[in-house]
C-alpha cells in the first residue's frame, strides 16, 4: 500500500487488492485502481455474511495516508457524488 502511494504522489499508475479475512465469514475485498491523475477504490463486502453485502465504488482524485501510534491508515477523498471533505475507503494496517 505504501508503494502505491508513493507511486501515485509520482502521478504513475498502480493497482493492488486487499483481501481482509474476517472472525467467521467470508472476506473482505479492497481493490484499488489508479492511473496517477484518479483512484478507483472499491470495498467488496458480498462475501461476508454478516455484512449488508454491499459493494461500494469510489472515483475520486486523493489518496490519504494518516500515521498513527499503531497502525497507518488509507483512504480516498474528493470523491465523484460526495462531499470534497468526505473521507471514504478506509483501510488500516498495523505498524510494525
């Protein structure tokens, strides 16, 4: 994920998935587009059963990365349809 942040802060293209296990169903799919001008985020929950199944789509033109004591956590703004300040597709991973 940092990789492609990097790479989009170059205005360079990059794709990645992110599949989130969960306790007892299925998992949670992150894909994540970008051609270095706009990021297609999109949060696939139709696997989890005990999710509302939704898959939710994001075009927007930020990628955010925010350091926090545990863990670095991404997401999309200036999004198609919302609000430029609305945070959406958000993702954590835990430092190390």
């Amino acid at each position: 994920m940092n990789t492609l942040y990097e790479r989009f802060l170059e205005h360079k293209g990059d794709y990645l998935v992110v599949v989130g296990p969960t306790i007892d169903s299925g998992p949670v799919i992150t894909s994540i587009n970008s051609n270095g001008k706009e990021i297609v985020w999109i949060n696939d929950m139709s696997r989890d059963a005990y999710s509302n199944g939704a898959i939710e789509v994001y075009k927007c033109e930020k990628l955010n990365k925010e350091e926090e004591n545990a863990r670095t956590v991404f997401s999309v703004s200036i999004c198609e349809g919302y609000l430029e300040d609305d945070i959406k597709g958000y993702i954590a991973f835990p430092k190390k």
